[in-house]
C-alpha cells in the first residue's frame, strides 16, 4: 500500500485534532465534529474511487474482444 507524505501529514493532523476533542469534549466539539467530518468525506472519496477503477477494469475485462475468437473468424 502506497502513502502519500500529504495523506500521512493529513492523517496526523486529524489524530491530533481528534486528541484534543476527546480531552475536553464541551470545549472542542465544533473542533471534533469538523476533524470527523473531514475523516467521513476522506473516506468516502477513497471508496468511491476505489469503486470506480474496480468497475472500470471489470467493463474492460467484459467489453474486451476475445483474441482467440477474432482469429477463428
């Protein structure tokens, strides 16, 4: 699996932020809310990309002609 130094440096940064919600929740909570926010949308993009070249390469593998039946005909 292939990190990006911005993805690690994102990642580390919410860590962070979500460290300093959970130590005094009433305080940080618009802090906390908006770190969990960025992380849901973070991973939702990842899975739907992650989708999207899953299908790509299926409707590839599917629409593809065969080489060997192009040869028969």
């Amino acid at each position: 699996m292939h990190l990006s130094v911005p993805a690690v440096l994102l990642t580390t940064v919410y860590a962070a932020a979500l460290a300093v919600a959970v130590t005094a929740p009433g305080q940080h909570l618009l802090a906390g809310l908006l770190v969990l926010t960025g992380l849901v949308t973070r991973w939702a993009v990842r899975h739907r990309r992650a989708h999207a070249v899953v299908a790509a390469a299926t409707a590839d593998a599917v629409l593809a002609p065969d080489p060997a039946r192009a040869a028969a005909a």
